[in-house]
C-alpha cells in the first residue's frame, strides 16, 4: 500500500457539499487529513460532513461560505486555525459552468464567473500561504479544466476565468517553491458530478453520461472519486517534485497536453 504520508494535515476543501468536492474531503478523510469543507447550502453541506464522517470516521468540519464574499473566505480560514492550528492543503474547487457566445455574456456576468473562479481562489491563497510558511510547506490545488488551455467556441466567460486560474497556479508555484509551498492545476475533462448530472435530459444520469461519454476517447465519464485520488496523490508526499504542473484529467478529451 502507497502511505501518503497525510496522517494529521489539514486541509480546505471549497465547494465541499457535493460531487468533485465532497468526493474529495472524504478521500482525505480516509488519509487521516483533517478537512474543512464549505459551500453555500449549510443544509447540504452539514448532510456532507455527517455522510463522510460516518464513512471514514474523520474529522470534518462544515464551514456554509459564499467564496464570493472576502469575509467569506476569511471566515473558513480563521476557523479552520482556530480549530486546528493551521491549513497544510488547499483545493480550490468552488466553480460551476458558465459557458455562452461572446455576445450572450453581460458585464454582470463576466464579474460573477470572476469572482467565483478567480478572485476566490486568489483571496484564499493569500490568507493561507503565509500560514503554510510558518508551517514548513504546504500543498495548493486549483481545480481548472481543459478549456482554460484550448477554449472552444461560445465557452465564455468560464474559458477565461479557468485559463487566468492556470496562470495563477504557475505564477504561485514560481514564487513559492523555495517555501516548500507546492501549487498545481488539475484541469477537467467530463466527471460525474452534481453539476454534470443537472443537464440530464428527464433525469435519466446514466443515459446522458452515457451520451456524453461518446466525446471521450477513452469512452466513459470519469467517477468523482477518480479524480479525488489524483489531488490525493498531488498534495502527498509522494509528489514533493510536482509544481506547476497542469494535469489533464480529461481521458484524453482536451486537444492540448
């Protein structure tokens, strides 16, 4: 068995409530991490914490934040220190799709996708970067997705936002590396998920993933928890010399390596 060697740490895992998040925290729940989840629905997100620690018996605490909102965002991270005494992990995953013509896409818009995709996941680096320093290191990962690299058409304003989300991510590790602060992107393909599973025409999930999948050239949508072990490996021990790095995990979708 591979030890991750994350017995102890704790980590913030935002957009915690359901699908890509949740699937997440209780992957490092599993690890002995003690994680922070937060969404905006503290209804949903207190059932969450409830399921994953009735599944992993860990720690978990439940955080309802807007990331959109700086106090927000200050709020997770004060309570998450004073519960803890730190922040080891950081998985910025809070986003949804926002995909339309240029045209179509409103000032109003444009800033919202910002704020919710960009400026969240700056303001909470910011706060829990020099907590990371004083703590020897740390681990940051930017959940992105494969358009932020090659945008197709009428992909606004999401293509933007994710490739500023990209760039974020090679500017922090950059600057960052020397303090032992690793920072990579994992940029989505089509995964299981809430916000997949919402498009589904007369609620039939497995038909439209099944719809979908035929764009996938390794022929299916790939599962929530697949892509939690990817960000479990990515900020273990086990990749200390990975920074920087953008990792498709798009079962070969994207047309960009």
């Amino acid at each position: 068995m591979l030890d991750l060697g994350l017995t102890g740490k704790v980590a913030i895992v935002t957009g915690g409530s359901e699908g890509l998040g949740k699937a997440t925290a209780e992957r490092f729940a599993r690890e002995g991490v003690r994680v922070a989840i937060c969404a905006r629905r503290k209804d949903v997100l207190d059932k969450a914490a409830d399921e994953i620690r009735k599944a992993t018996g860990g720690e978990v605490v439940a955080r309802a934040a807007d990331v959109t909102r700086p106090e927000d965002v200050e709020s997770v991270v004060a309570a998450t220190v004073a519960q803890w005494g730190g922040v080891d992990i950081l998985v910025n995953n809070a986003g949804t799709s926002s995909a339309a013509g240029f045209e179509n896409v409103d000032d109003k818009t444009w800033q919202a996708d910002i704020d919710l995709k960009l400026m969240a996941a700056i303001r909470f680096c910011r706060l829990v970067v020099p907590i990371m320093k004083q703590r020897g290191g740390g681990r940051i990962i930017n959940v992105t997705t494969v358009g932020g690299k090659a945008p197709a058409p009428r992909a606004l304003p999401t293509s933007v936002t994710r490739a500023a989300g990209i760039n974020l991510t090679k500017s922090l590790a950059n600057e960052y590396a020397a303090d032992n602060i690793l920072v990579n992107t994992v940029c989505l393909g089509l995964v299981k998920s809430a916000q997949l599973g919402r498009r589904a025409k007369g609620g039939d999930l497995e038909a439209h993933y099944r719809e979908v999948a035929k764009r996938v050239p390794v022929g299916r949508v790939a599962e929530a928890s697949e892509f939690a072990d990817l960000v479990a490996f990515l900020v273990s021990a086990r990749a200390g010399y990975i920074t920087g790095t953008a990792v498709n995990f798009d079962g070969g979708i994207g047309m960009t390596v």
